[in-house]
C-alpha cells in the first residue's frame, strides 16, 4: 500500500509516524542526475508547497547558473528508509523565480506536458511500466553470484514497499549478476520519479555490502547488457485501448499505431532513450540487443514487443526495448509517449513478425543518433513538450559529457593491441 500523501496533513501524519527526520528536496538536471537539499522535518510547513525554497544553480552550471525554485509536490513523497537517519524524499518541479513557469531545461515538466497531451488526444490516461536492470558486482569487479543477487533483491524490494512502492515481481538473471524488480506501473510523471528513487536505493544498499548496482547497458566484456524497457497503455475508464479480440497477437489498431510511431523514430528515440556511448555496447546489429525496426511477440531482436502469453485484456501493451538505464527518465518516457502519439495520429502501420522491416534501425553509435535527433525532432516539439532549445542543449550535453571524452582516449583493448607493434611474433601464435 502505498504512503504517498495527498495532503498536507497526510504527510504531517507519516512524518510523525515513521520517526522521519530530515527531509530531501530532489530535482533533477538535464543529463538525469539527481541533486537534492536537505532539512528538518520540523522546518517542512505547509507554505512550502505553495511558496517554494528559492536555490542559486550555480554549484549545478550549465543554464541554471541563476536563481531557480524548487517547489516539492505532496503526490510524490517517499520514504528513504535505506539513509543513515530515516528521510523524506520530495521530487520538485523547477520553477522561473518569480512565476509559475517551469525552468526551460527542467525535464520533469516536459514529461507532464508529454502525458498531458496524450490524455487529451486518447481521452484517456497513459499508464507505463518501466523495468531498470542491473549487474550486481563484487568489490573486485566480478558478476555477484546468484545467491547474492536473489538476497539484494529481496532487499531491495522490502526498501521500495517501505517508501510506498508497489512491486509486482523480481529476478535475477539471465546474466551473472544481473537482476531487477518490476514496479507496478503507473501515470508516467509517478515511474520517472520512482525510476529516480529505485536507482538510489539500489545504489546505496549494494554500497552497503560492499557491491556495486552498476546499470551501464554494457558493464563488462562478455556480460550481461541490462536495459530499461518501457510497458505502454492507454486506459480509458477501465478499458484497456491497447487490446482487440480480433487483432494481431490481440492487439488493437491503436496499439500498433502506438508502436508505429516508435520504430518510425527509432534512430531519433536512440539520443534520449539509449544516451551514452556505452549504450551502443550492448546495441549491435546482428550480434546483440533490440535493434530491428519491428513488432514482434517473440523476437529478442526487435525494438517493439507485445507480451501475448495471456488473453487477458488488461496485459496487452506495447514493450519497449530500446532504452536503457543511464536515460533521464522524464526525457525518455516523454520521448516514447511522443513518438507512439505520433504515430497514432498518422495512422502509422508497423511491420510485424517476419515482415520486411520499413524504417531504419538502431543508429550504429551515439554521435549517429544525435544527428538524427538533431533532424527528427518535429514529433517532440509540435505539441510544445520539448522546445528546440532543449533538444540542442541535450545534443550538445551528450557530446560534451559523452562523445568527445570517449574519442579523445584510447580504450585499453586499443593500448593493448597497440603495445604488441612492437613485439616479433613467431608464425605459430598466427595458427588458429
């Protein structure tokens, strides 16, 4: 059951009742990362939430390298039951400082402006599951074994439940070391924020065993390659749209339209959905990863699944198996949910199970699939969820933090084939 408050007084309540004594301020920057204030519970009132805690983003940089407002939302406040003293975390929009407008590269508003349109257009509400994955390794690099992964696991899911988290189920593999638990699903602005916390309790339980939660999408050579597929519906009082007797593996018209709209802006959707260079690690055409322009039940290849195990209506969606973890997830989902609405509008037709794919894939790396972000950009900011400012500053981050970083070091597989120039070699080691 979840503990979020819908009012003042219902926070006050689990403050006083869970002994919490200190309260985070979350809000999160352009790449994705977290950042938060801190204060006493006893200094949390109610004109906080209307008012706001006025912040310098100069310590932050970039564009808020001014004076921003944070101003916490009583919808998404958790329990960090896995800090040193038992805290409050409140996820904040971030407000102009003296209006109502949201800062103009605050991503969280920009997954409220994706969600809201959608509803408008389906009248109805979007709901998302998303599974961020994981490789569990020990203190000296090596994959965790299974045991050890099925106990952090269990941990991890009593620490979600404890922050009013809902978990349906949880795993490890297929990979050493490699695990996850699958969040009830929700409104997106709720899995973004709840993405954001699971990454932190992950992060911080594994440190207190001595582990490390890494969710690189490639971690190790050889290993496993955790993504972060995205579930979509759309639900209109109580009917799930995405479902039709009739249809391909049950699936209605919408919801291969929806699909439709994703693979069409595939390479677009790789710059928010899969954002590093690590990522195209683990997507490589032909060797690994989803990175066919199709719809299929069963093809691990393909970008767009449908789960079609069970007839039941309510499970028939649409699975996304692009993103992966290192994602901003406010700009990620709101990228999916843009995409699937355009193609909805567009009537678009995907290709399904063993058809000839329509549309290209996965772009072979980052520096690709920002250039096709940077001209297929249109179903992101005709509605005005994104704004051209933002999708630049976000191409110029990821060269920035990413691309260019990468290109001006040489990988240690290079330095070691490089340091054998300089070595005779006897024709024997050249037999296979």
């Amino acid at each position: 059951m979840s503990e979020q408050a819908a009012s003042f007084d219902a926070l006050s309540r689990l403050i006083s009742s869970r002994g919490l004594r200190f309260a985070q301020l979350w809000f999160t920057d352009l790449e994705g990362r977290p950042w938060r204030i801190m204060m006493p519970t006893d200094s949390v009132g109610e004109s906080l939430f209307a008012e706001g805690l006025p912040l310098d983003g100069q310590p932050i940089g970039g564009s808020w390298d001014g004076v921003m407002r944070l101003l916490p939302r009583l919808d998404a406040a958790y329990v960090d039951s896995t800090a040193s003293v038992a805290s409050l975390v409140m996820f904040c929009d971030i407000l102009e400082p003296g209006g109502v407008e949201p800062l103009a590269l605050e991503p969280r508003h920009v997954l409220a402006k994706a969600a809201g349109l959608a509803e408008e257009r389906f009248d109805g509400a979007i709901v998302l599951g998303v599974e961020p994955e994981f490789i569990l390794l020990e203190a000296d690099g090596r994959p965790a074994a299974e045991n050890v992964v099925w106990d952090f696991l269990s941990r991890l899911t009593l620490s979600l439940g404890d922050a009013g988290i809902r978990v349906d189920w949880f795993r490890g593999g297929p990979a050493s070391g490699q695990g996850r638990a699958q969040m009830r699903a929700g409104p997106p602005l709720q899995m973004a924020d709840r993405v954001m916390l699971y990454r932190h309790l992950a992060a911080g339980l594994a440190r207190e065993r001595g582990l490390t939660a890494s969710f690189l999408p490639r971690p190790l050579a050889g290993g496993g390659s955790p993504g972060m597929p995205v579930h979509a519906a759309v639900w209109r009082r109580g009917e799930n749209l995405f479902h039709d007797e009739a249809g391909w593996a049950l699936t209605s018209a919408l919801c291969r339209s929806f699909a439709g709209g994703l693979l069409a802006h595939l390479p677009a959707l790789a710059a928010l959905c899969a954002p590093t260079t690590n990522s195209y690690r683990r997507l490589i055409a032909g060797h690994s990863g989803p990175v066919n322009p199709v719809v299929s039940t069963s093809d691990r290849t393909a970008a767009c699944r449908i789960p079609a195990r069970t007839a039941a209506p309510g499970a028939r969606r649409v699975k996304f198996c692009l993103p992966d973890s290192t994602a901003n997830p406010y700009l990620a989902l709101a990228a999916v949910i843009l995409a699937g609405l355009d193609g909805v509008e567009r009537g678009l037709a995907p290709s399904i199970d063993g058809a000839r794919p329509a549309g290209a894939g996965v772009p072979p790396c980052l520096e690709a699939a920002l250039d096709c972000l940077a001209a297929d950009r249109g179903f992101l900011t005709s509605g005005g969820a994104f704004s051209d400012r933002l999708v630049d500053s976000w191409i110029k981050d990821r060269w920035t933090r990413h691309v260019l970083p990468v290109r001006l070091r040489p990988h240690p597989w290079e330095q070691a084939q490089t340091e054998q120039f300089g070595s005779a070699r006897g024709v024997e080691e050249h037999r296979p």
